[in-house]
C-alpha cells in the first residue's frame, strides 16, 4: 500500500503540469467543453452559432467588419480555429507581394479565411475553397456572400481534398496555382501536397502556405518538404489562434519547380 | 578525410589540441563509419611508432570502399600538384641559372624542401597504397607491354609497384606542399604569378622530360635494385635539393628530419597527455554539441570525482583496509557478530539491501570497529587513526574548496559591468567551442534576437500591478511549498521513528523507505515546481535563474536539515534505549555468573557464544546506515528520473511522433533539455551528505564513487543521446566559482552536525573505536599521554591553554581583517586605475578622431585643390581618409577591453564575455 506522504510527494509535479500546460487547458475547457455545453443547449452547431453572432453584429458588404466580428466571437465567446488576426497579416503580407491569380484553399470551415484572402485578392483573381463538411459549407458560404464575394470569384466546392485535387485541371480549368492554402485536417497534409505535386499544378514559383504545423502539428508534413528539395522552406513562429501561451507556426513552402 | 589530416598534422605544435578539436568537430558532422575510422587514426596518432604502418593498412580496408570517391579526389590533387610542380622547377632552373644565388634563400628553400618531404612520407604511405591499389593493373598491362620482362611473383610486382610510386612522389612532394601551405610561401606565389606563358611552357617542357627520363628507366629490362640506383644517382641527386648530394646537405637533411621528429614527438606527446585526462574526449565532445555550460558540469563532476578518490584513499587504505587485515576477525567479539535473533535472514538480499544484516556487522560502518589502542604487528593506532581521518577528509576538503575559489576569483574583474550590455552580447559573447549547427542557431538566436529583446524588455514598464500581483503570488506559493516539503519530511521522519519502535518487520517496503523515497521525490519534483513559478514571475532570465537556484537550495537544505534534527531525534531514543540495555546488561552478567557457579566453580571465564552477548543500539552505526540509504535512494532516483525524463521521453517522441496527432517534437514533450544548475546542486547536497556521514560510515566515500564514476558514463551517453541543445545557451565561465561558494556553504552546514555529535554526544559503549571513552576526542588526549614523551604532554597542555590560546585567536583575526582591508584597497585602486584608463583611451580615441578629421578635411582641400590638374591623383585619396577610418575602431576597441569587463560576475549564469576557461 502507497502512504499518503509518498502520494503528497507527488503534488509539487501535479502543480507544475497544471501551471505549465495551463493554456492547453483553457484550450480544452474552450474548444470541448463550452462547445458540448451549448450545442446540448441550443441544438445548433458551433458554425451556425457563429454566423447567427455575425449576422447580428456585423455589417453586410464589409469584409473587416465580418472578420473583427468573427475575431471577437472566437476570442470571446467560443472557440473555433480560425486562422486568426495576427497569422492572418502574414497571409495578407504574402497576397499582397505575389498577388495570386488563381488560389486553392483547403478546408473552408466557415470562410473566415476565405474572406480574408478574397478581400486582398486582385480583381479577375480566383479562389477555390474545398471543404468536405456540407454543413460547414452552407454556412461558409453564407458568409461568403455576406462579406459581399460572388461566385465568379469563390467557388466553393463541397467534397473531400483529395478527390478534388486530381480533378481540378478537368473540372475547373484550372492549369497553375499560384497559391495554396493548407487549414483542413492536418493529417490530410502530405497525401494532398503529395497529390499536388503530382497534378502538374504547381509552377515554379507557386506558394503553399499551410496553417498549423506545430500545433496541432504535420510532423510527416514538415519532414517531407524540408527533405524533398522541391521547396523552399520557411516557418513563420506564432502562437495559436485565440489562445495565448500555445505556440504554433505557418509553413511558407515556395515550389522551386521539378528539375 | 585526408584533407582533416592533413590539417591536423600541418599545424604542428603550436595549437595542437585546436587541431585535434577541429578534427573531431569534423567528425562529428560525419557519419558513424568514417567517424569510427578517423577516430581509430586519431588515436593511433597518440602512439607514433606503428603509426603509419598500420595507418596504411587500415586505410587500405577503409578505402577499399570509397575508392572511387577517392579517385576523384586524387585527381583534383593531381592537378594542383601539377601547378606547384612547374612552378617549382621554375625556379629549381633560375636557381640553376643563377649559381651564386643568396645563402638565405637557398635555405629557405631547402627547409621547404624538407617540409615536404616529411610531410610527404607521413601522407605518402597512405596515399602509397592507394595508389598502389588503382595502379597495379595499370602497370602490369605497362610491363606486360614490352614484353621483357616476365611475369613475376605477384608481391614481386607489388614491390615494384611501390617503388616506383616511391619515386613519383618525390617529385610531385613539393608541390603538394605548395598547394596546401600556400599561404606560407607568399613569395613563391608571387613569383608564379609572374611567369609569363614562354616561361610556362619551359616548365612544361621540363617537366615532361623528366617524365620520360623515368619512364625510360621504368621500361628498361633491368633488376629492381640497378634501377633503384640508377635513379637515385640520376635523378634525385641530381634534382631533389636537400636529399640529394651536395655540401653540408645530407647533415642539413638529417637535421631537419630530426626536427620534424621531435615536433611530431612532442605533438604526439600532447595527445597523449589529453588521452591521459580522464573522459577529456567525451566532455570536448559534449562541449561542440551543447556549448561550455553543460560541458562545465561535467568538468565540475570530474573534480569531485578527483576529490572523491582522495577521500576514498584516505578512508579505504588507514582505516577499512587496517581492520579488515590486522583487526580481530569477525565473530570474535560481539560487536563484530550478527545477533542471534537476525542470524536467520542477515543473508536475505532485502535485508543487505538495506545494508542490514551482515552488511551492518562489517567494516562499512562504525560499529564494527573495535577500541583497542593498537592493531596489529605494526601497532597501528586503530581509534587515533578513525578520528584522524575523520577530520582530515574535512579539512583537506576545506582546502580544497577554498583553494579552487580563490584561484577562480582571480579572473573576476571588478568595475561596473551594467554598461553596454547589448553590445558585449551582440559582439563578444559567441561561444567558440560550439560545433553543432543546432546549438550555433540557439546561440545565435541569443546572441541577437533575444538580446533585443531583453532590450527591449528592460526599457519597456507594463501593468506593473498585474506583475506585481503575479510576483506576490509566485512567492507565496514558493514559501508554500518550502514550508510544505520541510513538514511532510518532517512528518515522515516522525512515522517512521513510530515504525521503528513497533518493528520495522511488521510493516512492507513502503512504510520503511517512506522517508528516502518522500525526500528524493520533493527533491526531484520541487525544482520543476520552481522553474514553472519563476516563469511565472517573469523577471528577467537572468533574475529567475538565481532565484530559482536559491530556491532549489533552500529547499534541499530545508529537507537535509529537517532530516539531521529527525536524526538526532531518533539518537536521543536510541541512547535511552542504551541506558537500559546497560543496565540490563549487568544484571545478565550477573544472572550468567550465578547460574554458572552453581554448575561448575572451577571454569571462571564463562564462554557465551558472541551472538547471544546483549548489545546496545549502537547509534553510530544507526546514523551511518541512514545516510547509506539516503544516498541509495538518491542515487536511484537520480537514474530512475534520467531513464524516464530523458531516455523514456525521447524514445517516445522518436518513434511515435510519425502517428500522433500533434507534433510531438516541437510541442508538448519536446526533447528535453539538459538541467545545468539542478544537477550541480544535486551533486553539491550529494557531497555533503557523504561528508556528513562519512564519520559514521567509511565506505560512504567509496558508494559515491562508483556513484559519480557510473553518472559520468550515464550522463555523458543520455545527454548526447536524448537531450537537445538549450534554447538559451550560456556560457559557464564565472559559474564555477558561484557553484564552489555553495559548495563552501554546504560543507561548512555539512560539518556543523558531524561535529555537534562528535563533541556533545558520548559514544555508544559497546560500539565502534571509541566506545568506552567519555567523548570520542578524549583519543588525541589519551595518544598525548600514552604515546609521546611527557615533555610534549606538557607543552601541549601549556598550549590548550586559555591564556595563549584566546590571544592567538585574536591574533588570526586582526590577521584576516588586515588582509580583508589590503585587498578591498587593492580592488579599488584597480577600479580606479581602470577608470584612469579608460578616461586616457577616451581622450586619446577624441584626439585621433580630431586628427583624422583634420587629415579629412586636409585630403578634401587638397583634393579639391588637385580635382583641377588630372584624374589620377583623385583616385589615391580616398585611400588616405579611409586609413584613418579604419584606424580609429581598434583603438576603441582597445579601451573597451582595459576598460570595463563585460557581463556580470557576481551574476555568474549569465557572464557572456571572454573564454575565462
């Protein structure tokens, strides 16, 4: 039998993993609990919560609006992963030096990051936004159309990444992607970039921007690009969307082109 | 590869171990095969005599492999060669042409000459066989060609081979060493530059005559040995400066030679010599990889071990091994025997465990020796000796201590060290002896990122009440767990003093080493507790680092000390228990002699066997066997905590990071990282247990041996194996003598208590070299007047005499404080005399500044003045201002290094200047 001195010995390491992953529980109480809580409560999903928030307080046509409204309530009310205001200036810092033409954009969720690249896109630019989720979907694109983007410059496609990526030259007429934005499941990585890699799609010179390397974290992802040869590697070091204390990074691949 | 070694053995003496250094940093970035070879060079360099030999043949393994690699590379020689040659006999012929050229040069020439030579053998045999390897067949088609000669033995040709690879290299030697050493011949260089294409085409004519010349001789149909001597006749006479023929040249030749020799010699007694420091190859190593604060643990574990061994000597060779060999055997005396009542299971492994049973009755602890005044044929004084050492391991380890602190505080600077922070960091606080190119990124990022951060830090004030708050909290939650470890110690030790007295038997494995496993627990638990808190805090790193270390110690000498007064607790149970046990002992005796009268009046001397004798507790030997245990269980959980925290860990991260859901590497359980300042304090609290129990106990000394022997094994494999580099790489230059204050300080409050109970606790009667006496000091007294003439007993007594001692006491201390004075007035001069200088560079950078604008201004008007006439002389001014430009930073940097010494030395993790070690 243990003595309960031997058992209090162990409280000073029960205090230290408290005080040190302390954020990973704020995280956990946020993004799981709450989100049990109200969905018991309200019989709605976290997304559909979110737009009745943002059709309530936003104003209609107003890009900034819509995403300062989606920030507050990610931050203050409940918790969804977006791509967040201070990763989301480094996206913009990248639209605005390559001013891409034609972007893919992996997992819509609710196309807070889908109007955050529209709204810095060049006009006759284009963006495909895939999400696999039909309920996510009806609501990104609700919100979509409430920042006031149409269809001639989002295409939301509503099936899995790794059949839409194959079809995309036929389907979409698509023949290079400047950029690709990477926000989906983080598992889905490699499979889709290795996909890409082998659609053709990607020039030289294209970007791949991928959210979320180091936490929730694309290990294989990482491992693949770094060792491959065909890209230039950079991770911007962030902390995570909403939360403080957890960090996190963006992974900038440049394609450097097949030689 | 050969590159290395040639590097190596270029850069001779002088700074031989950077060298050496070089290499293995080198071979660190290699992969384990080559590694394991040029390691297995590198140390056969150590022994010169065979080097080369086997060097060839080992090579020749090796190689087998990467030959084609090594063709390459050998190609590329080639052709440097090539360029050096020609230029070589360049100006071979102008020396021909200009017989009387000047002595100098000509010598100068010759020790060239011999460099290469001796050079060239050292690498030639390598390269020999190489060679040899590729131009066997090529040559046995050449000689199968002519058709004169036959076929011979394969080793016969195999000679042939490597004679005539022996002549090539002769003549390309020079140029290798041109190639290489180019920097060393300037002139040479020069002078190749100079050659104009006629003159090139002259070397090219030559030297393909020369190749003819042997090639001939190669297809001649002669034996091996005419040509042999033909060509030495021929052509290295003729050709090959200091080797051939000539006046004064052969002695010329064998001195240099000779001199070579000797600096190989002495370069190889360098090595040997490092091969001689104990593990000094694993710490340079763990050094590149971690930088030199984790490498200082290390050498902090090295000089405790070297402590250690002494301490061990004197203990083991006048103490154990005296009473092991000349004492009474064991079972003659009671206390030399296993009582009745344990005899049954004083073999059981749990019970020697816990070193019980026959452990306890043996030479390891206290008890067992006898108080006989003197063992032995040698009449060796047994108790004297006990007490002697006793206090000798403490003052030599007093002495030791200080020594090292007052050489370290010798190389702290004083003056005012809080200016230009930023800069010294950016600048001077690079860590040369890094040689991993992870640990350069950290370092780097210090250097700069963080360094402007903490800039930036410092100038910037936030919500100073949320801090503030934060601060409150993090000390009460400190004082929290301070004052809640020292109670739960404190209570375990009072349950388990009630354990003892019910029985220890009756209770399980937990109950009896509650204490060990409570104490090494909070010890391992409580630091993470602190380090979490300091962060908490968010003081500056440096600022957290102390207090965390302050922390650390306050916390381990709470549990020591709350230990020691459990402990003498328990002493004055055990000695009431004595008392009894003395009484009883006489009614015992008493009982045995009438119950033996009545049987038998004639047999006096009564035999009982000596396991039956009564005994008392003996709580000398109590004390011994704790402290035993207390380094046991530290000791386990020091490795348990190094299996699991490092080893478990990274195997975790290793192989299940491919299928885990976050990135197990960079977020939560990392690799970890290897603790500096926790583990220095671990092994000063584990020296002062062993100096505190070491009275009690003679082999504590030799336990920690092993201990700090296995550690240094276990620690340097765990930390290259599953530690990463700290992200905050400090250099360890002023630490040490801050690890040595504590160390001092353990000491001095490790010793307090061993002398409290030497001096105001009797010891036991029945137990240990000094039962019987009142005190155990009352031994020195006893050898004063039994051993030394009579005269000295008087001296000594007129000596202890209050009246002479009281003013030789304050004599000592007017001594110290004179001293104390003398240095504090030298320290200030220093300051001052620093200031002087500093305020003289001041004037004299100002001054330079003045003349280079006059010269400026002077160079512009004059330019201005000459802009009219010509082009050409504009163009060599700007050379004339920017020479006084570049002038000026070395004297400031010149007063910057007389004037204030960087970093902080009283803030001794963070001191980022200078290699002090």
């Amino acid at each position: 039998m243990v003595s309960p001195a031997i058992a209090l010995a162990f409280l000073p390491l029960l205090l230290t993993l408290i005080i040190r992953y302390r954020y990973y529980f704020v995280l956990l109480y946020r993004a799981v609990l709450i989100r049990w809580v109200r969905d018991c409560l309200t019989g709605l999903s976290r997304e559909e919560r979110a737009f009745q928030y943002i059709l309530t307080h936003a104003t209609p046509g107003d890009a900034q609006s819509i995403l300062d409204t989606f920030d507050h309530w990610c931050s203050k009310v409940e918790f969804i992963s977006n791509i967040g205001p201070k990763k989301g200036k480094i996206l913009d810092r990248l639209l605005q030096e390559h001013c891409p033409i034609t972007v893919l954009e992996l997992g819509t969720h609710c196309g807070y990051s889908t109007v955050r690249i529209a709204r810095s896109l060049p006009i006759g630019a284009r963006i495909y936004s895939v999400e696999m989720d039909e309920r996510n979907a009806q609501v990104a694109e609700k919100i979509i159309r409430l920042a006031g983007f149409d269809e001639d410059m989002v295409e939301l496609i509503v099936r899995p990444s790794d059949e839409v990526i194959p079809r995309l030259r036929e389907d979409f007429g698509v023949e290079r992607l400047d950029l690709v934005f990477m926000d989906h499941w983080k598992r889905c990585y490699l499979p889709d970039l290795h996909l890409l890699e082998g659609s053709g799609l990607l020039g030289e010179g294209s970007i791949i921007l991928a959210d979320n390397v180091i936490f929730p974290g694309a290990p294989n992802f990482l491992r693949h690009v770094r060792r491959s040869g065909l890209y230039e590697v950079r991770v911007h070091r962030a902390t995570l969307e909403y939360i403080r204390g957890i960090r996190d990074g963006m992974a900038e691949l440049t394609f450097l082109g097949i030689k | 590869m050969p590159r290395h070694k040639l590097i190596a053995s270029e850069s001779d003496g002088k700074d031989n171990e950077f060298s050496l250094y070089y290499v293995e940093v080198e071979e660190n970035s290699k992969g384990g095969k080559e590694k394991q070879a040029t390691r297995d060079g590198k140390r056969r360099r150590a022994r010169k005599g065979e080097v080369s030999r086997r060097r060839a043949s080992e090579k020749r393994s090796t190689e087998m492999s990467n030959k084609r690699a090594e063709k390459k590379h050998e190609k590329h020689h080639k052709t440097t060669r090539k360029e050096g040659e020609k230029h070589r006999k360049r100006q071979r012929r102008r020396n021909a042409d200009e017989e009387a050229e000047e002595e100098s040069s000509k010598e100068k020439k010759n020790i060239k000459n011999e460099r290469t030579k001796t050079l060239k053998l050292e690498d030639e045999k390598e390269k020999d066989v190489k060679k040899k390897r590729k131009k066997h067949v090529k040559n046995e088609e050449d000689d199968a060609n002519p058709g004169k000669t036959k076929q011979k033995d394969c080793q016969d040709v195999a000679l042939k081979e490597k004679k005539k690879k022996r002549k090539k290299p002769e003549t390309t030697s020079e140029s290798e060493s041109n190639s290489d050493s180019e920097s060393k011949d300037n002139q040479a260089v020069g002078v190749l530059g100079s050659l104009t294409p006629e003159e090139l085409e002259k070397l090219k004519e030559a030297v393909d005559e020369r190749k003819k010349l042997i090639t001939t001789l190669k297809g001649k149909p002669w034996p091996m040995k005419k040509k042999l001597v033909i060509l030495r006749y021929e052509f290295v006479e003729k050709y090959e400066g200091a080797l051939g023929k000539g006046k004064g040249r052969k002695l010329y030749a064998y001195k240099v030679m000779m001199m070579k020799k000797w600096m190989k010699f002495q370069r190889d007694l360098e090595n040997f010599k490092t091969a001689c420091i104990p593990w000094e190859m694993k710490i340079k190593e763990i050094e590149s990889h971690f930088g030199s604060s984790v490498a200082s643990y290390f050498i902090f574990l090295r000089w405790m071990y070297g402590i250690n061994m002494i301490l061990f000597g004197l203990t083991f060779g006048l103490v154990m091994v005296p009473e092991a060999l000349m004492g009474k055997p064991y079972g003659s005396m009671p206390r030399k025997t296993v009582p009745r009542e344990e005899e049954a299971s004083a073999m059981n492994f749990a019970v020697l465990w816990d070193f019980g049973g026959y452990a306890k009755y043996s030479v390891l602890f206290y008890g067992y020796y006898n108080n006989q005044r003197a063992i032995g044929w040698l009449k060796f004084r047994m108790p004297l000796s006990y007490f002697l050492v006793g206090v000798g391991t403490v003052a030599y380890s007093y002495m030791v201590v200080i020594r090292t602190m007052a050489r370290n505080a010798n190389e702290e600077g004083g003056g005012d060290d809080t200016s230009f922070n930023f800069s010294w960091k950016t600048f001077t606080s690079w860590d040369y002896l890094i040689g991993n190119p992870e640990t350069a990124d950290n370092k780097f990022a210090w250097c700069t990122k963080e360094a402007i951060v903490e800039e930036q830090e410092s100038r910037k004030d936030d919500n100073i009440h949320l801090t503030r708050f934060l601060r409150v909290l993090a000390n009460f939650l400190l004082l929290c767990c301070l004052a809640g470890s020292g109670y739960l110690i404190y209570f375990v030790v009072r349950r388990s003093q009630k354990f003892a007295l019910e029985g220890l038997e009756n209770y399980g494995w937990w109950e009896r080493n509650e204490v060990n496993m409570v104490m090494s627990l909070l010890g391992m638990f409580c630091p993470m507790l602190f380090d979490v808190i300091s962060t908490l805090e968010n003081y500056h790193p440096r600022i957290a680092l102390q207090w965390q270390l302050g922390c650390i110690f306050a916390l381990f000498l709470g549990n020591l000390y709350t230990f020691i007064i459990a402990l003498m607790d328990a002493i004055q149970l055990k000695r009431a228990e004595e008392e009894i046990v003395k009484k009883n002992m006489t009614i015992w005796q008493a009982n045995l002699y009438n119950g033996t009268v009545s049987d038998n009046s004639t047999a006096l001397p009564i035999t009982v066997h000596t396991g039956n004798v009564p005994r008392g507790p003996c709580w000398e030997t109590m004390v011994g066997q704790e402290f035993v245990r207390l380094i046991i269980s530290d000791t386990m959980t020091t490795y348990i905590t190094l299996l699991i925290g490092d080893l478990f860990r990274a195997v975790l991260v290793q192989f299940l990071n491919n299928c885990w859901c976050w990135d197990l590497e960079y977020g939560f359980s990392s690799y970890s990282e290897f603790d500096v300042s926790g583990n220095v304090l671990g092994l000063i609290f584990n020296q002062g247990m062993i100096w505190m129990g070491a009275f009690y106990a003679p082999c504590l000394p030799a336990l920690n041996l092993l201990r700090l022997h296995v550690s240094m094994y276990l620690q340097c494999w765990a930390v290259m194996c599953c530690n990463v580099p700290q992200e905050r790489v400090f250099k360890a230059s002023g630490s040490s003598n801050f690890y040595m204050a504590l160390l001092l300080v353990i000491l001095f409050l490790s010793t307090l208590p061993a002398i409290y109970t030497i001096v105001s606790i009797p010891p036991s009667f029945d137990c240990g070299p000094f039962s019987g006496k009142n005190r155990m000091f009352d031994v020195i007294q006893e050898t004063l007047e039994t051993d030394f003439p009579a005269w000295f007993g008087k001296v000594f007594s007129y000596a202890s005499n209050p009246v002479l001692v009281l003013p030789f006491l304050l004599l000592l201390v007017l001594a110290i404080y004179y001293l104390q004075s003398t240095s504090k007035t030298y320290k200030r001069i220093n300051m001052e005399l620093k200031k002087k200088l500093q305020t003289k560079q001041n004037e004299e950078t100002k001054k330079k500044n003045k003349l280079a604008a006059n010269e400026l201004e002077q160079a512009r008007k004059a330019g201005e003045q000459r802009s009219n006439s010509s082009q050409h002389t504009q163009n060599s001014e700007p050379p004339v201002s920017s020479t006084h430009t570049t002038t000026r930073p070395p004297a400031s940097r010149g007063h910057t290094a007389s004037g204030h010494l960087p970093g902080h030395p009283q803030q001794p993790q963070k001191n980022s200047h200078s290699n002090r070690k």
